[in-house]
C-alpha cells in the first residue's frame, strides 16, 4: 500500500525516520575515518535533534511540516559548509557534506513544494533551476565523499597521533593509519608512509614485513625524499615507547 504523501502526520514520521537515519549512517561510518570526531559529533547532534521532535510527536500540536523543513534546511545548511570545508580545507571528513546535503536538498524541496501555488512563474521556474542545482552539487558531493572519497594525508595524520599515543597494531593503529597513508595522486605522501611502516616494523621485530616496507621506499627514492624532521620524530616516539626495542633502529644519521 502505497503511503499517503499528501497525509501530514504520515509526512511527519517519514521526515523523522530519515532524520534518524541519516544521525545513525554518521555514527556507524564515522569509524571508518581517520579522524571519526566531526561525523560522529554532527550525527550524534541529528539523532538528538530528531529525537526531540518525536518526542514532541505526543504533544496536542506538533512540530508542523512547514518548521520541520525549516529544521532540515538549517541543519543541513550548517552541516553543508562545514563539511565541504572538511572536505576540501582540512582533507579529514568526507561524510558530514554529502549526508548534510541530502538533509539540506530535502528542507529546501520541501519548502518549495510548500509554497509552489503560491509562486509566481518566474519564482517557479528560479525555484526549479535551484533544485536542479541542488541536485548537481549533491551529486558531485556524493561521487566526491561517499564514492570516491580519500583521505591520505589524514591517515598519515591519524598514523603519528597513534604512534605518539603508544598504539601499534590493531584498528586505526599506526601501522593501519599509514598503510592507508599513500595515494597516487599525492606522491609525497608515499614514501613518508613508507619509511613510518618500515621502522615500525623492525621496531616490533618483524623484519620480513619491514623489509617489505623497505623495498617500496626504495622505489620512491629511499629516506633522501622524507623529510629528515619526520624520521626523527618516529624515531623520537618509539624511543619513547620502549628504548630497548628502539634499538633494532638504523642509526639516523645527523641532518647536515
């Protein structure tokens, strides 16, 4: 049976369920991130958001459609600009833009569905360009974030935080920070992961998987294309970590 659009109590629960839905897609993805903190914090602040107005679902008047789109055109206005500076600035989220999108692309279709009689031809067909421009960008963020979205320089980022902090091995650790830490579009980051897993790698005593690692920064080049201020700074934090075992380290000759 199909559901009744034209209903506005039907209407009001399919809004909060896709609110709740794109809350709980933030969330869960987040952790697939180098650094979940912004998907997880905007996707946390739609749940509660979304949870609020079903609360007020049992009080004599309830949030209208009309305020229910505003609420979607707001938030997913403001999750909008600071997702695409995510994206593009920063290189860290490649969620919050394309999920802010579509709640922003339904607030402002809503409203115009809203208001459409009471347009003029003029503002209809401004109002029709802007959703087809809507869709465009949402598209491109899609495609952008959701598909193709990489976040090398993130991961090489996440890599030193967690080196620094002592965790190793396991997810989001630094070996499978910087494993994720190159990319053939950014050349530099390469060999800067390379020489990270490398070290590490002897560090733990696994000198076959280190050797690995030694080979493909060999091919970049070898340590001469990695700045002498980032080994040093590896070098500092596994010492750190356990001087013995730091040891099984090359000597790090002094920068001339």
């Amino acid at each position: 049976m199909a559901v009744p659009f034209s209903d506005e109590e039907s209407l009001r629960w399919i809004l909060i369920a896709f609110e709740f839905f794109i809350g709980i897609a933030l969330v869960y993805n987040s952790k697939n991130q180098p650094f979940p903190r912004p998907s997880a914090r905007f996707g946390w602040l739609v749940i509660l958001l979304a949870s609020l107005v079903l609360i007020g679902q049992a009080a004599p008047k309830p949030m209208s459609i009309f305020a229910h789109f505003v609420l979607l055109s707001g938030l997913g206005g403001f999750g909008l600009v600071a997702g695409v500076y995510q994206l593009a600035q920063t290189q860290r989220d490649v969620l919050v833009a394309p999920y802010s999108g579509m709640m922003f692309c339904v607030g402002v279709a809503g409203l115009m569905v809203l208001t459409w009689d009471d347009l003029s031809k003029v503002e209809q067909w401004s109002g029709f360009l802007t959703l087809v421009v809507l869709g465009g960008g949402e598209t491109w963020l899609i495609f952008r974030g959701l598909l193709i979205g990489k976040l090398p320089q993130a991961w090489s980022q996440a890599g030193m935080v967690a080196l620094i902090q002592g965790r190793l091995t396991g997810r989001n650790g630094a070996i499978e920070c910087f494993e994720k830490g190159w990319d053939a579009d950014e050349e530099h980051l390469n060999p800067m992961a390379y020489v990270a897993l490398h070290r590490i790698h002897l560090f733990l005593g696994q000198h076959d998987e280190a050797q690995t690692w030694k080979t493909y920064l060999d091919r970049e080049g070898g340590e001469s294309a990695v700045a002498h201020e980032f080994i040093r700074a590896i070098h500092d934090a596994l010492t750190d970590l356990d001087a013995q075992a730091a040891l099984r380290l090359p000597v790090l000759a002094e920068e001339e």
